[in-house]
C-alpha cells in the first residue's frame, strides 16, 4: 500500500507552511535521510527528510503552495513492486464523499434550527490556539476545540487538554464564536503605481502575533537613562586582550549579559504569563531581536545569565547570520525568557518595543549619544542611552519593573560586576 508523506511540524508553532522546493521528483527512489523538500515555516526554511523507503509515486502539493496545512498529503511514496495507476483512483473514489455530506446535512438544518449551529465550529476550529498534535487527538476523539480551556501558554491548548476531554461540545460555546470576530474587508488600494507583494508565512506570524500582543496583553513601560562611559572603556579593554581569541565584542553582547543578570538578581521580572498560572523561570535565556529580510526574527541566548562574554559574541554572531539565511533550528529561536531589542546602530533614541508572548517583557535599547549630563554634582559631558522597558502589567507590578531596571542600568554603569 502506498506510503502518504505528510507535511510535517518542524517547530512547536507551525500549523501550517510554504512547500518552497521539491528535491525529488516522480519516479526518484527515495531512502531513509534522503532531502525530499524544503519546507518554509514561520520562522526558517528547513530541509524535509525522508524517513520511509520507496519510489516517489506522485507529488500531491505543487513547488510554491502556501498554507499547507500540517498534517495533510503532500507526496505518495510507493515500494517497488507497487502499480501507481491504481493509486490515482483513489482520490476520485474519495472526492464525492465532502460534497454529499453537506446536501444531507442541508435537510435537517431546514426541519430543525438546532442542528444548524454545527456548521460554524469548522471555522471556529481555525482560530482556536491549539498544538497541531492536539488537533490530531482532536480530530479523531470528535472532540470540539472551541469548548476547551486551554492551559498551554497564552491559553494555548494542548494534549493533556484534548486527552481529558469528553467526544462532543458544549452547545454554548459553539453559539457564541460566530460573533466573536468580524471577518476584516480587505483595503482599498488607491489607483497609483504600485507593486504587491506577498505576504510570507513569517510576516503573517508577526502580524498576527504583534496584533494579539497589543489587544491581549497590558503594556506598561518604563525609560530610564544610563551612562555609557565605564561600559564602553571595558569594552574597548576586553576586545584588545580578546584580539588573538578572534573574538571582538559589541555593545549589544554587553547588553544581553546585563539584561539576563538583571533578570536573576529581580527574579519576579523573568515570569510567563498563562491564565491560570505564573511560571517563574530559574535562568535567564535571552531572545535578541535580528532583522532579516524576512522579517524579524528572534534566536536566543540560553544560560545568559552565567555565560561568559566571549560566549555569548560568539553564538549572537554564528545564530545571527543563520537567521538571515534563515538556517535556524527551531529550539534556537523559541523558549527565550524575556527579550532585547536594539535599535541603537539605527540612531533611534527611544522606543517602546511590543512584548513578543508569552514572555513577559522586552528591553528596547537605543542609540548612546553625547548629551549633557551631571557628574559629580557638575554639568558634563557622557555617553548617554536611553533604554525602555515593555512589562507584562498581568505578570509583572509597576515597582518590581522599576527595580529591573534600576538593575539593568547600575550593571551597565558599573560593568566589572558582570564579570565577576
């Protein structure tokens, strides 16, 4: 019987994803560890691999199809001694089965208005936040999504929420989806010279995830200003004993050691939170904000809080620039405990930067500057940066971000104490 090759869940998030290439064609023998596609998922484009043996029977998704769901058919994959053409039957055999289901069910929906509130839930099934292997489980127990609570982050739902629950829905529920989102009317393009792009699987994630963000979670910000002078001193000092190493550093490595060390010493900032818990976390991994062309995307700096500065140079410059080539894995761009975002090398002064959830806050950091300032009760000269922090007002309390950045500010105008 012929093998169907699904489209798979390269990350914790991905539902659905770009068949961007086909690496094999119909009648290539395929072996296990074989590249069969590249596949571009909301974050990177990564290699599929083949893990069953076989010839390639049909290719069922195109090269370029977006919005593939997880989980669906995208290749046949036959042994040997197979016949193809029977397979090619099988879809038409299958195909009248979806149209006649709605003709019998369009019969009872006119004897008896009840029923007729079945046919919103596949729609509302879409917007549910729900792990692809919670669908699956889902799916086949007949259990409706739109009546769990989920207790996943951000209130995502999970297994353990689908395995606990009973086959059917709570009518209730159902009823109230169809009127909680208004479908959107696409904008009006004015009649001017213009070029349309289309919008690719990572810049549709950031919108979604930006807008839920601002309609979900209670931004609170808080600015204080740092000098930059001693900072900036040391860093010129490491570099030069570092020279032979290979390693040079930036401002941005000193910032990710500070800002997770900040994160440790005020422990009630480095916090998730979900709608019915407050996971506080025991070490600080920082995701550092990378600009591609893309899009943005977010790799993390694990252990930040007791990595060594050449550390932490090294692996920010090797995650970067795979980011850009979008070769990230995904373990190295989810699970950050709070993020940074740097817009400094940009001249950008200040800015408030949208929390990236579940996290429960971001630091946005700006450009060092020469500004007037007052040292040792005597109007001087320093180097001057402005650094906001975005705090999860649900998770984190007004006093206890102050304290984080009080923190973050006296570690980088005293830096020898990150060393230490």
């Amino acid at each position: 019987m012929p093998i169907e090759i699904k489209m798979p869940a390269l990350s914790p998030t991905m539902e659905e994803g770009t068949l961007a290439k086909w690496l094999v064609k119909e009648g290539d023998t395929v072996k296990a560890g074989d590249l069969m596609a590249e596949i571009e998922t909301d974050k990177a484009t990564m290699e599929f691999e083949a893990v069953d043996e076989g010839v390639v029977e049909k290719i069922v998704v195109p090269e370029g199809a977006d919005g593939v769901k997880v989980g669906e058919v995208i290749m046949l994959l036959s042994g040997d001694g197979e016949i193809a053409a029977p397979k090619a039957a099988a879809p038409k055999q299958e195909a009248p089965k979806p149209e006649a289901a709605p003709q019998q069910a369009a019969a009872p929906a006119a004897a008896a208005p009840a029923p007729a509130a079945k046919a919103p839930p596949r729609a509302e099934g879409d917007r549910v936040k729900a792990s692809p292997l919670a669908r699956r489980i889902a799916e086949q127990k007949g259990v409706d999504l739109g009546a769990l609570a989920g207790s996943g982050p951000n209130g995502r739902i999970v297994k353990a929420d689908v395995e606990g629950a009973k086959p059917g829905a709570a009518p209730a529920a159902r009823a109230a989806a169809p009127t909680a989102a208004a479908p959107i009317a696409p904008a009006q393009v004015p009649d001017i010279p213009h070029e349309a792009t289309k919008l690719s699987n990572m810049r549709k994630t950031i919108a979604r995830r930006l807008t839920e963000s601002k309609q979900q979670v209670p931004h609170i910000y808080l600015t204080v200003d740092v000098r930059l002078d001693k900072l900036l001193k040391l860093r010129g000092e490491l570099n030069a004993s570092l020279e032979a190493r290979g390693v040079k550093l930036s401002v941005n490595d000193l910032m990710i050691k500070a800002l997770a060390m900040a994160l440790v010493q005020v422990p009630k900032c480095n916090v998730m939170f979900t709608p019915d818990q407050l996971i506080s976390f025991g070490r600080a991994d920082i995701s550092v904000a990378v600009s591609t062309p893309e899009g943005l995307i977010t790799p993390v700096i694990t252990e930040a809080d007791t990595a060594s500065l050449s550390s932490i140079s090294t692996r920010m410059k090797d995650l970067a620039a795979r980011a850009r080539d979008k070769k990230l894995k995904p373990e190295e761009f989810t699970g950050g405990t709070a993020s940074l975002s740097n817009m400094g090398m940009y001249g950008i002064k200040q800015f408030e930067a949208v929390i990236n959830p579940p996290q429960g806050m971001i630091m946005a950091v700006g450009a060092g500057e020469k500004r007037p300032y007052v040292i040792d009760d005597a109007l001087g000269i320093a180097t001057v940066m402005s650094a906001t922090g975005s705090f999860d007002h649900r998770a984190i309390d007004g006093a206890d971000g102050a304290e984080l950045m009080q923190t973050f500010k006296a570690l980088l105008e005293n830096p020898l104490g990150m060393l230490a």
